[in-house]
C-alpha cells in the first residue's frame, strides 16, 4: 500500500516515497536549547516520530537529521543572563531534550548536528550566496540575504510577493508575513553577544538561526532531499528562508515535500514559552503523569489540527491505556497459530489510517476494535497484530517481562544509587532517584534493597 502525506508546498495529498535508493532523507527541525523544552515542541517531535515509523512500517528506510540549535538570539541572552558560557549554557538543555525523548519513547534520528560544530559549513554558504550577488554585507558587517534577488521567495509560505512592502531590512530571526524583507545570513557582533562570535570573512560574528537548518541539512542529506518538517510556525520565516538560501546556492530543488504539525494550545492561545502558558514534560512528571500517558495525548489528534491540551485528556489516556493492558495480558501467551480475519481486518484498517496522511485517531480506533474483538473471542494469537502496530504507536507495554526489563541506563543509575546510599550521600540518592523517576521509572528502597518498577 503507498503512504500518502499532505505536502505544505504544493498543498496536495502526495505519496510518499525515496527521491532515491531505498531511504527517505528527512530534516527535522530541532530544538533551541536555552530551556527545557515544552509538551508543545513535543508535539511536533512526536508527530515526526510517528511519521518515521510510518515510513518504516512501510518497509521503507529512513535517515533522519534533527538539527540541536545551539546559537542564537535566545540561547546568547540566557547564556549572558546567567554569565555563563554558551556551551555550557546550552549543555544543561541538550542533555534534559535527550533525556525527555527517552521518556516520550521517540526513536532517535540517525545524526543530532550541533549549530556551533558547523560554523565553517555556514560561513561557506553565506560566501557563495554572496558570490552569486543574492546576499550583500551592510555597513556594521552583518551579511543580508536580497529576497528580490530571488524571485520563487514566497512559494511555501505562499506569499502575495507584489503586495507586501518589501525593502526593510530584518536583523531578528522572527518576525511576520507583512514585515517580509531582507534578513540575516551572518550577524555582526553586538555588545550584548559578550564572548559569544566567530571570525569571518566579514568580520566577528555569528549565524543567523536559518543558515543554520540550510547549512546541515545539506551537510548530512545532500544538495536535494526528501522530506522536512517542523511545526507550522516554522513555515514562515525559517522554512521560507531556508529554502531561499539553498535554492539560490544551488540551482537545484531543496526539498521534495513539507510537513508542518498544528500546534498544541492552551486555552485556544498557543502553547509557547513567551505566553509563559506552558508545562515541561517535567511539570507533568512529576505530577504524576508518565511518558507514555503523554505520549498518548500528544499523538492521539491528527497532527495537521490544534489539539487543546487539558488533564482530562491525561485521565482519558490513563484509562485507555489501561485496557489494552489488560487485553495485551490475557492474549499474550496464546498459542502461536494463524491471525484470525477479524484481527487481520483490524490491521488493514491500521494500515490504511496511518497511509491516510497519518491519521492517528483513526488508527486508533482501528486499535480499540481489535482489543474489543479480542475480548470478545477466545483466547487468539492475535499478538503479532498489537506489535505491528505498536510499530507506529509505541505506547503497549508487552509481556511481564518486557515490563519488568530494566534499561542499561536506568540499571547504570540505581548501581550509582546503590552506591551512594551505601556512603550515606543521601542527596545524591535523592537526585538519581528523580533521574530514574524522570526516565519513566520508580524505585522504592526495602530491607533487600532497591526494587524498580516501571510507572504504569
Ligand atoms: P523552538 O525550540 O521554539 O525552535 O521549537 C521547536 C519545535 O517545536 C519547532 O518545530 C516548533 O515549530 C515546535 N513548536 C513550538 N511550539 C509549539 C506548539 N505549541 N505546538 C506544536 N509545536 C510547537
Ligand atoms: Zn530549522
């Protein structure tokens, strides 16, 4: 069956399949590591989860580049409020984002490029943006990209060119579609940026945010790729931008197909850290909640519509979660045989939601309906059926087992434990016992020892 996805760029349902060979190349945009990321940015990190385990369900390989951005406007001022260096800085967060996507069972992209290890890689591009006469260095020493030097600018965010006014000159990152003008490739070094710059061709200096995705990108996937995504906020500037600096460098079509996820609001107003309207993953930790009860609500919506967050959801999620446990449970030693019609039917169904531009929701039911057949039928081998799908969910826990099988990094920090309680170091037993409980388990301490379980 083809897997089909919605392209930002032309607009159309567009099926999905490799440029070239038998992978499909994908940029995703990361994060911006001056804070602990929120259940928002997990949105769309989830949503890019699941769509590469889409492509893998379809047999189809993937190699997947998420972008860490490192160095820009916001992660320089928190470094300079802090006083402390940026790589410092911005490790604090690059470790915390790591260890939240193990909670939210994310599967990890092939490479994780740091914005500050590519510098060179920048400064080559914005040289041949400027050789080409599309970019132009202004008087304090910062590098502009000219939009009317190229005339496709528009064509993702797709953007009325003839009746903007166009010739302001952009120096932030951000800003909106009726202030289109030149914007930044290299950024002359200010003040406020303190020790934080490179050397350049036109001075000191550092990136500009969407030289950074451009600059990677092709670094790791080549020249023209298969497919980047992002939250639909990135479409315009970076994306528009992006596409900008690499077709202008290149000649060649940058990206095939673009994917952009709603976002996930509070209130109807945007999750966002600016609002100040948002939960860490953390908050919701150590409410109570688990990983995959979040993971659950943030992929139980289609990825293309706003989804409200509210704990009623978490409730939901909790319950649902529940019975198919329960159902997992009973069928999970049947023995082995031929899946029965009922359940291979439940699976096509599965199959075609997910190759229906990953409508999730629809998988889901098609989900819930093999667990209701399941019940209602004698013990099945109807297990293969639940693992094929939790292939794109990633939400069943299978087998006692499973449940119990400690992973090495939860196992190497209740050895530390161990030993800390042994020393008596009862703070430091303290803080692994959050590590652990933040990685997705609980440990609790007896005569024997410490037992761990992993939290419902
Ligand atoms: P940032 O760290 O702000 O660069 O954002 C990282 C990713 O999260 C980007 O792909 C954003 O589009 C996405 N994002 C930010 N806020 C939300 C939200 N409320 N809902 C969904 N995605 C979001
Ligand atoms: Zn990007």
């Amino acid at each position: 069956m083809e897997m089909k996805v919605f392209n930002s760029l032309t607009r159309r349902d567009e099926i999905l399949a490799p440029l070239s060979g038998d992978e499909i190349r994908m940029y995703t945009c990361g994060p911006t590591v001056y804070n602990y990321a929120h259940i928002g940015n997990f949105r769309a990190y989830t949503f890019e989860d699941i769509l590469r385990r889409v492509i893998e369900f379809n047999g189809m390989k993937v190699r997947q580049v998420m972008n860490l951005t490192d160095v820009d406007d916001k992660t320089i001022r928190g470094a300079n409020a802090a006083n402390v260096a940026l790589a410092d800085y911005t490790r604090t967060y690059k470790d915390a984002f790591f260890s939240d996507l193990k909670v939210l069972n994310v599967e990890p992209a092939e490479v994780y490029p740091a914005a500050t290890d590519h510098i060179p890689e920048m400064i080559a591009l914005v040289e041949k943006l400027v050789e080409k006469g599309v970019a132009y260095r202004s008087d304090d020493g910062s590098v502009y990209f000219n939009v009317r030097k190229f005339p496709q600018y528009g064509q993702l965010a797709h953007i009325d060119f003839d009746h903007q006014r166009t010739g302001a000159r952009c120096a932030a990152d951000e800003y909106d579609k009726e202030n289109v003008g030149d914007f930044a490739l290299w950024k002359a070094w200010e003040e406020s940026d303190g020790p934080v710059g490179w050397d350049s061709p036109w001075g000191r200096g550092r990136p500009g945010w969407h030289i950074e995705c451009s600059a990677m990108s092709m670094k790791y996937l080549g020249e023209s790729f298969d497919l980047h995504t992002g939250g639909i906020d990135n479409c315009f500037p970076h994306h528009e931008n992006e596409i900008a600096q690499a077709e202008a460098a290149t000649g060649k079509r940058f990206v095939k197909t673009w994917m952009h996820c709603a976002h996930l609001r509070v209130n109807g107003e945007k999750m966002s850290k600016s609002l100040g309207n948002f939960y860490t993953l953390r908050d919701l930790l150590d409410k109570g909640w688990t990983g995959r009860e979040i993971r659950y609500v943030l992929i139980n919506a289609h990825y293309r519509q706003g989804l409200n967050f509210a704990f009623s959801a978490l409730e939901d999620a909790r319950k649902a979660l529940s019975r198919i446990d329960e159902c997992v449970d009973r069928i999970e030693n049947a023995p082995p045989g031929e899946i029965p019609d009922w359940a291979a039917k439940c699976l096509e169904d599965f199959t075609a939601a997910v190759n229906d531009d990953l409508n999730i929701p629809k998988a889901f039911a098609a989900l819930f309906d093999l667990v209701r057949q399941t019940n209602a039928h004698p013990v099945a081998p109807v297990a293969e059926a639940f693992r094929r799908m939790d292939k794109v969910l990633g939400v069943i826990f299978f087998g006692k087992a499973a449940k119990a099988e400690i992973p090495p990094e939860v196992r190497s920090m209740l050895d530390e434990r161990a030993a800390a309680r042994a020393a008596k170091n009862w703070a430091e037993s303290d803080r692994l016992r959050d590590a652990i409980s933040a990685a997705g388990w609980q440990v609790k301490d007896s005569r024997e020892g410490q037992t761990c379980t992993r939290k419902a």
